[in-house]
C-alpha cells in the first residue's frame, strides 16, 4: 500500500523487547512500537496535529492498532521511519499483524472496538436515530404547515430555514468537537469525522446564507441603545468570518499534513499553525461570541418585550 516506505531500509537497527520499550515514557524519550518497530516521537511532540497528550498517553506501548485506525498518509509514514525510527522489537516478540487484519476483515481495529460495540453504546445510538428521524419528520410537518410567503419586508422562509439548519450544524460541530476531545480510538474518529463533516456542511451553507441574505427582505431594526446596536453589528460581521475560518483552517491543516508536496518542515508548520488557528477561533467562538449572541444580545430585547425569536423562526 505504501511504496516509498520500501526504500527505507530497517537493517542494522537496534533491537528492544518490549520491557525495555515500556520504561521510555517520558517526554525526553517517549518510545513506543508501530508494526514491531520502535520509534522515539520526541522530535514530533509539538507537531502532532492531535497534541502532545495523545502521543505522551501512549509512549512506552504498541500503538499499532490506534496508528492504523486514524488512517496515516503514505508521508506522515515515511516521515516516521525517516526521522523517528530507533530499531525493531526482537523476532520472538513481533506481532503478526497480517493474520490479525485477515481477522478483522481487512483492518486493524482500534483497541476500543469492543467497547464501542457494546450494548449500551449500540442503545444510545439507536435511541440517538430515533430521536433524529423524529426531529426531521417535526421539523417536515412544521415546514408543510407553514409554507406560505413572507411579506418582502421581512427575512425570507427560506433564509429563516437555513438560520436554524445552520444554529443546529453548529452546536453538533463544537459538541463533536468536545466529544472527540474526551475519547479515545475508535470512538475519536468517529467523532472527529462527524465534526470534519459538519464543519464542511456549515462552511457550504454560510455561502448559501450569504446569497440568500442578498435576496431577502431586511427588517427594520429593533430600536435601542446605539452601543448595543453596534456591537450586533459587528459581531453578526464576526459570525461570517469564523464561519468561513473554522472549516478553512481544518482543511488546510489535514492538506498540509497529509497531501502537500515539498519542504516537509514548512508543511508541517503550516499545520501547526492552522489547526492551531482553528481552536482557538473554536474555543472564542463557543466561550464568548456564542454566549454574547444567545444570552446577552437576546435577553436584552426579550427583556424589552421584543419579538427575537419570532423575527427569525421559519415557524410563522
């Protein structure tokens, strides 16, 4: 599957057991075996894309299973036994690893697959379908009966339908996030996809927002304080652009990481620096512009007996 790690020739190494493995576990020499190879990743601490704690949580062990389920590229694995790679285990302790994807259907499995396959696990995520089909056949049968146009005066049904899909994307992006944040293997990637797909689907409909804006009526403001007013403004102006820079930032993280050609070093910054960039817009987003947004913005025209929800709901 990988050909240019053909090349790079395994001969003369050191060998470990894995006893003598296991006791490197600090961040001076946090070792661990890949495909009964050992490699020190101290050189890549600050630069895995899924911080230091993933790699130091696993030094000292086999993180065969755990390398495999995020799908590694072809370069970050030749980059691996270019600069990492310190020796092999001893023949008698290797792992075939052919005979366990032959068990596995193909794939190395993570090391939690059981855990996620559990009843429980498989309860809430039904439970968790019903409640989404049930929210869809809601959110259908409220649309049908409220179908007819809006005075032009006013935001259309269709920007108003695209507020809520848009105010649900976003509350499952930062809620994956949060979850994959809390995981581990198997149950990780799952989350991380979703929020990767989720973040992509906001990324389309800001777009789809923005044209459907030019198209619809605006209403008339809500009389109140000049500051409050301005600082709506701007930050409805800060919505659109962290709207656009999340996804942007993931995805030029993931292509700096896996597919980008050239200076290995500078891609590997630039990756750093993007999904950098894209947590800490995350994190002010979810920690300050949101809270401001729903709560501060909200209860102050609530409180002034105005209309807030009814000037945006799809529901009238």
């Amino acid at each position: 599957r990988f050909p240019k790690l053909v090349g790079i020739a395994a001969q003369d190494l050191p060998v470990f057991t894995r006893a003598e493995v296991a006791k490197h576990t600090t961040a001076d020499e946090p070792w661990m075996i890949i495909h009964n190879k050992v490699y020190n990743v101290k050189s890549f601490l600050s630069a895995h894309p899924g911080g230091d704690e993933v790699l130091l949580s696993r030094a000292g062990t086999d993180c065969t299973k755990d390398f495999e389920l995020f799908e590694h590229s072809e370069k970050s694995r030749v980059r691996r036994d270019q600069e990492m790679l310190i020796g092999t285990l001893i023949p008698n302790e290797h792992t075939d690893w052919a005979a366990e994807a032959a068990k596995t259907g193909g794939e190395v499995a993570g090391a939690d697959v059981a855990a996620a396959g559990s009843d429980w696990s498989r309860y809430f995520m039904y439970k968790a379908a019903d409640g989404l089909l049930a929210f869809i056949c809601w959110y259908a049968y409220q649309s049908y009966q409220h179908r007819k146009p809006l005075s032009k005066l006013t935001y259309s049904r269709g920007l108003r339908h695209l507020h809520f899909i848009m105010a649900a994307g976003i509350f499952g992006a930062l809620g994956s996030a949060s979850a994959a944040s809390r995981s581990q293997g198997l149950a990780k990637k799952r989350w991380l996809a979703i929020h990767k797909q989720t973040g992509l689907a906001m990324l389309v409909s800001l777009f789809v927002r923005a044209f459907l804006r030019l198209q619809s009526g605006i209403p008339p403001r809500f009389p109140g304080n000049k500051l409050v007013q301005t600082i709506e403004t701007r930050s409805l102006q800060f919505f659109y652009f962290v709207m656009f820079v999340l996804p942007v930032s993931g995805l030029a993280s993931e292509y700096f990481l896996k597919y980008a050609s050239g200076d290995a070093k500078k891609n590997d910054d630039l990756a750093q620096q993007s999904i950098t960039v894209h947590k800490k817009m995350g994190n002010f987003f979810q920690l300050v512009w949101l809270p401001f947004h729903l709560g501060y913005t909200t209860a102050y025209h609530y409180a002034n007996g105005r209309g807030v929800v009814r000037k945006v709901s799809p529901f009238i």
